[in-house]
C-alpha cells in the first residue's frame, strides 16, 4: 500500500455489510483504482475498517455479484473492469466548469436513457426496477448505498448498448463522487433525496415513457449538481 492512499474508515454496525461494501466502493474511488488493481487484503481492510474478516468477505461478495470487483482464489481481489473490455480511446476533460459538465452529462444521459427504452431486454427492465426498489427498501430505513447506486447505473447504461456513454458519463460521475467525498462534514444522508426518482426512472423505462424517464433523469441530475455548486 502507497504512503499516499487514503485509508478505510471504520463504519457503523447497522446494515454492516452494505456500509462495507459502500466504504470499499468509495476506497475504490476516492484511489483512483483501476482495472486490475489490487485492493488490501482481507485482513488488512478489516483492521482498517475496525470489523471482522467474515464482515468483509460478505461485503466483498455483495461487490462481486455487482460486478465492481472479483476475487482471485489465492493471489486476492481486483477491482473488475464495469465495461468489459479495455478502452481503446482514453481522454480527459480539462478546465470545464461545472455547468459545462452539467450540460454535457444531461445530454449523454438523456440519450442513455433513449437507448436503455429502446435497446433493453424486459428481464433487464426488471432488473433496474429491482435494484431501484431495493434502493427504496433501505431509504424508508433512511440508508443510502453508493453500491447499490452504482448498480442501478451501470445497469441503466449497459442496457443502452453504448459503451462510448457510458465511459463517458461513468468519468463525469466519479469526479463529482469525489468532489462530495472530500466534503468535511458531509454524509451519505445528502443523496437519499434522489431515491425515489430512481424507481420512477426504472418504472418509466419499463413502461417506454419517455417524459416521465426524461424529467426523473433531470430530477437526479439537477440535484447532484446542485450540491456541488452549493459548495462552491
């Protein structure tokens, strides 16, 4: 482990595994890890995280069936490429403001969600439904997941069938991740607003409403960049 990296915080015993698996995401993140990394292993993260080596082996599988991470029988676990494959073209936005990233990510979105009405199977329909009400399941216990965020993302682009957006739109979202993560002060309580627009984005989908996916998008979208622009 670099002297650099930031280090796993100790997390709450309510709903553990999830919080886990949220502070590894957010390790995962806030590192700049890439395909192929390496993460600590299991007896280092919980000493980081103050738990059980049986507490993180859960949190780890919750990552893998979410497709963020897998685990190498003896040698360890690796952060998963989401797009499957290695990009061919990478480049780097520089020196935009925060409305021209605004403007950019709701263009891409808008047309992420157009293809997932229109390219996606009925079972993967289901699918982001579920995900979106398991979202609503911890919200009415007032718990947000990133991973379960994450989840409901990666889902909603891998339906559309366009890995340029969604490498696109995934490089535009982590940076206002970590935007708010260095927040002080700041908890996951800030994004349980969204929650429900979830649902009624997935609903919509499922449903070919277009308006109605189109205005939950812009719901979701206008209050993640309201935090940053409060911020400022």
């Amino acid at each position: 482990m670099k002297k650099t990296d930031i280090l796993l915080k100790p997390v709450e015993k309510d709903s553990l595994y999830l919080k886990i698996s949220d502070a590894i995401y957010s390790y995962i993140k806030l590192n700049n890890l890439q395909p192929e990394d390496k993460l600590p292993s299991e007896r280092d993260m919980a000493a980081m995280l103050q738990t059980s080596r049986n507490s993180v082996r859960e949190a780890l599988r919750i990552l893998e069936d979410r497709g963020l991470i897998y685990v190498k029988t003896g040698s360890g676990v690796f952060v998963r490429d989401p797009y499957g494959e290695n990009r061919s073209i990478t480049f780097r936005l520089t020196e935009c403001t925060t409305e021209e990233l605004q403007e950019l990510q709701t263009i891409l979105d808008h047309q992420a969600v157009l293809n997932a009405i229109s390219r996606g199977t009925s079972e993967e329909k289901e699918n982001l439904i579920s995900i979106a009400s398991e979202l609503m399941e911890k919200y009415s216990h007032n718990i947000y997941s990133h991973t379960l965020d994450y989840s409901f993302h990666t889902k909603l682009y891998e339906m559309g069938r366009n890995k340029s957006i969604h490498q696109v739109i995934q490089g535009v979202r982590d940076t206002r991740f970590i935007q708010r993560e260095n927040e002080d002060g700041e908890n996951d309580s800030i994004w349980l607003e969204t929650v429900p627009q979830h649902l009624q984005l997935a609903q919509a989908i499922s449903q070919s409403n277009t308006p109605a996916a189109l205005a939950a998008i812009d719901e979701i979208l206008e209050h993640g960049f309201s935090l940053i622009n409060h911020s400022k």
